[in-house]
C-alpha cells in the first residue's frame, strides 16, 4: 500500500509502542502521521489537520473511547477504525453504532491493519460517479443522486457517513435484486469482511431509522437468512 502525499493519519492512542510501530510503518508508506495520546483535542484534530483516517484507541486514559468516536462522526466523514483489546461482540457493535467504519482487534499485524486501512479509504475517499449516472427513487420522496453522491428526503439533504452512502448505493444500482450478507460485505467493506454479518446489520438498521418512514412500506427489505434488496427504481 502506497498512500497519495496527501493522505493524513490521525492516531489516538496512549500506548507509545504502539504509536511508533504505526508511524514507522505508514511514514514510509506516504502517510503524514498526527498523534493525540490522550484524545483530548482528537475533535479538533481531524478537522484542523484535515485528516483522511482515524484510528482511535477505545481505552484512553482521559476520554471515552465510544464517545469520541461519535463525537467525530458527527463533525466529519473522516474514515474512523476503532482499535481495541476488547474484542467481544458488543464492543464491535457499540463501536460500529457510534460511527466507527471498522473495528480492529488488539493485537494486530501491520498487513492487517494496512489492509483494512485501504478498505476504509476506499470508502471513504472514492472516485467520483460517472457525470451521466441519473438518480435513482428509494422510495416515496426518498432519491439517490449519484452524480452528488447524496440521498433527499422530500428535496431535503440526509446526511449519511461514507459507509451508509456505500451501502444504500450498492443496494439502489441492484434494486430489486436480493443480495445476499456475503456479497454486500465483500463489495462495501472489501473481500476480508464477507463473514462480519455485524457489519450489515448495524448499518442497514442505521439506513432504515434514517430514511424509512413511520408506518410506511420498508425501503431495504429483509430476506430471512438470504440478504436484503432495496424496493424502488429508476427515476425516469
């Protein structure tokens, strides 16, 4: 992996080792390095120093791992990997329901996490839609613009991370067709996550409570066992 000059890591952790074995590793891969060891102006951070990525350490010993990351997410699009000793379930999902991107586990390699960093990246900083792809209807007053890389609701902008906007676009360019939790996980978060059913069903609740209306006819139709599809088409 060889980052652009322009790529900008922020890492938020308090454990120097582990701060000098990433920055020794993604110096010479191209990345500019930033590091807050207590996550105290990690805020800040991400948007004066106009970072790409953030990997952020859940036990800080001055802040709320959970809190920052939500914190972040509400402020920015940066790409967020939560990197934690704790590796149970529930962690991931508060993780992942906080705004994390991607959840990595104490202790790691550094081709696992350069991996998962491309993922992310991949994601969050995309090439641009082609000029001639036309909007597509989710749903009554709902639409994707593809060409803006965004979803209305009733002519109104919903704001959706990079990885919500992956999903529902990946959904919407095969309406009608079921996908099943294999194939979503390989083609929005990349070939190494096809097993981390987590990951869709965090996400595809976010999308529902974000864009399905009350009473209304689901948007993302869940096949038992199978995989969702989206119920909608193309505007003409």
């Amino acid at each position: 992996m060889r980052a652009a000059p322009n790529r900008r890591l922020l890492v938020v952790e308090d454990d120097p080792n582990i701060v000098d074995l990433i920055r020794a590793n993604l110096l010479v891969r191209g990345f500019a390095v930033v590091v807050s060891t207590t996550g105290a102006h990690a805020v800040e951070q991400v948007e004066s120093q106009s970072v790409d990525i953030v990997l952020l350490d859940l036990m800080l010993p001055s802040a709320d791992g959970f809190e920052l990351c939500k914190s972040m997410r509400e402020r920015s699009s940066v790409g967020i990997i939560v990197v934690s000793a704790r590796g149970g379930e529930h962690d991931k999902v508060t993780a992942l329901n906080a705004g994390a991107d991607d959840y990595l586990t104490k202790p790691f390699g550094i081709e696992e996490l350069l991996a998962r960093m491309t993922a992310t990246l991949r994601r969050t900083r995309p090439a641009g839609e082609s000029a001639s792809a036309g909007p597509i209807e989710l749903g009554p007053g709902v639409t994707l613009d593809l060409t803006a890389r965004q979803v209305l609701r009733d002519g109104q902008p919903v704001h959706l991370t990079p990885t919500e906007y992956a999903l529902i676009r990946e959904l919407a360019v095969n309406r009608g067709r079921l996908l099943s939790h294999s194939t979503l996980l390989r083609r929005v978060w990349g070939p190494a996550y096809a097993t981390e059913t987590e990951y869709l069903r965090v996400y595809v609740r976010r999308l529902r409570a974000k864009l399905e209306r009350d009473n209304g006819d689901p948007l993302i139709v869940t096949e038992p066992r199978a995989g969702y599809r989206l119920a909608g088409t193309r505007v003409p």
